[in-house]
C-alpha cells in the first residue's frame, strides 16, 4: 500500500461526498489533511476541518495557510470544490454563470496561488484538480458546468507544464455520476427517486453510478509517490462512460 506518512494535504470542498472520502483516504494512508469547506461542520477528526469559501481570495488564502502553519508545510492540494447548473447556453442569468465560474474555475486559481509558495518548499507537491466527464462529453442540458470543467481540463494542463520545473505535479479526475450527497439531492427533488436512480443506473455503461471511494482512491494515486513520474493527464473514472463512447440520455 502506498504510503503517505509525513504528508501534508488540503482538499477544498473536503466537507462533503468526494472531497471527504478523498481526505478520509488520503488519512488512512497517512498524511495529515485538512478539508477547506464553506461549511466544515461533519468532518470528523483526526481530519482538520477549516471554513473556507474558494470563490473569497481572503478566505480561501486564510485557510490554505493555517494548514500550513498547523501541518509545517503543504505537499498536495486537491482542488475538489465545485457546484452544478443545469439548462442550455439560453439558461440562468449572468450573474449564475458567473457564480459557477467563480467556484469551479477561479477557485482553483485562488487555492492555487495560495498553495503554489508551500508546494515549492516539498519535495512530494501534487496538486489533483476534480474535473468531470462534463469537460469534453458534449451533455445536454449542461451548457454552463460543462464550459466551466472545459477550463478546468484545459487549467490542469497548462498547470502542468507551467510547475513541472517547480516540482509541482498537475493532474485532474475526470469522474463520471458518482453517488454523493450532491448527486442525493438532484434524485431527492424528482417525483419518484428510486425510480430515477434506478433510470440513472440503467444508463451507465455499468449498471451503477461511480463510487466516492473509487473517485478518491484515483486523486490519491495520482497525489501520491506511485505517480512520481505523472502529470498533465487526465483519470476517468466514469464506468467507461468516455471510453466506451457512449452517451448519457
Ligand atoms: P458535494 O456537494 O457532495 O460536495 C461538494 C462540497 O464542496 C460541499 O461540501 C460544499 O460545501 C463544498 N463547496 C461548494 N462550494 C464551495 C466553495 N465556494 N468553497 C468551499 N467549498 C465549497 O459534491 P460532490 O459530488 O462530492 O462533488 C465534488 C466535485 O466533484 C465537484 O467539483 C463536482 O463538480 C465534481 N464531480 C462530481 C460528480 C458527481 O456525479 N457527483 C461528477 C463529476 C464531477
């Protein structure tokens, strides 16, 4: 088993769904992990839960180095935070689009910019950013969170190049529908949920939704020392969703 004793690590959007299973991994391996989330409230020790708004510059600054004041350093990030919208390129006012950019997009840049400065000092620096099968699937009904995970993509990459001389690995997951809260609340609003979940999962090329743990086991791999020699890529994990082409109805 890898291990990630003497690591330090920060997972924004660490409160909930993948961002949780990933700090909770990411412990049992043995690193110390800090989940930046706007609401910290059930992260549960040893993880170090911090209030952290990724789209407010102060706030997510603020956090990013108290983990690294109370860690001694920072050696990954795991820029997981993000929200969803749905409707056409014709849907939601400008002020929604922004709103997702300013969290899915910018909030990687903030935590960033903040990390960049402690990543340099380690000799271990990963940063995993938390993309979707949205960046180059071509969903309906997706216009907004799709464009906003086609920069996320596009960020990992040009990351990657930009910090491969610092140390920095980049890299990103691109998950297909896993089952978290997220993904809870979106079947909870439908008049029927256990008939939509069922609908959902007869539409994955599996048979079911992805898995938080599976999700979280793919960001540690490639925030760990098995990926040493890995960056600027891109991890499905998706049921083969992308791969096997086809498409979600
Ligand atoms: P989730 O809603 O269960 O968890 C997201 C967490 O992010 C929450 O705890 C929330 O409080 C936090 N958050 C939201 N806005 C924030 C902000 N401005 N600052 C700090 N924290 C913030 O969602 P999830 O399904 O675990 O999604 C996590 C990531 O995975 C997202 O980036 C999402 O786009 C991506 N993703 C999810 C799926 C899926 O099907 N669940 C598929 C592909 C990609």
């Amino acid at each position: 088993m890898t291990d990630f004793t003497g690591l330090r690590a920060i997972v924004t959007g660490g409160g909930s769904g993948i961002g949780l299973a990933t700090a909770t991994h990411l412990a049992a391996l043995g690193a110390q992990v800090a989940c930046l989330d706007l609401d910290p409230a059930g992260v549960p020790v040893p993880l170090l839960g911090l209030t952290a708004d990724v789209s407010d510059e102060d706030s997510v600054t603020r956090a990013v180095n108290q983990a690294a004041e109370a860690f001694g350093g920072l050696d990954i990030v795991v820029n997981n935070a993000g929200i969803g919208a749905q409707g056409t390129v014709e849907d939601g006012t400008y002020d929604e689009w922004r709103k997702v950019f300013e969290v899915n997009v910018l909030g990687i840049v903030r935590t960033s910019r903040a990390a960049l400065p402690h990543l340099r000092e380690s000799s271990a620096a990963a940063i995993v950013n938390t993309c979707s099968i949205a960046a180059t699937a071509g969903l309906p009904q997706r216009a907004l969170y799709s464009a906003s995970k086609g920069a996320v993509q596009s960020l990992t990459l040009a990351m990657a190049a930009d910090h491969v001389a610092d140390g920095v690995r980049v890299n990103c997951v691109n998950p297909g529908t896993a089952d978290t809260p997220w993904v809870r609340r979106l079947l909870d609003s439908a008049e029927d949920p256990a008939a939509e979940l069922a609908a959902l999962n007869a539409r994955q090329p599996m048979g079911r939704l992805v898995t938080a743990d599976e999700v979280a086991a793919a960001i540690a791999y490639l925030a760990g020392p098995h990926a040493a020699s890995t960056t600027g890529t891109v991890l499905a994990v998706d049921g083969g969703m992308q791969g096997l082409r086809l498409r979600p109805r």
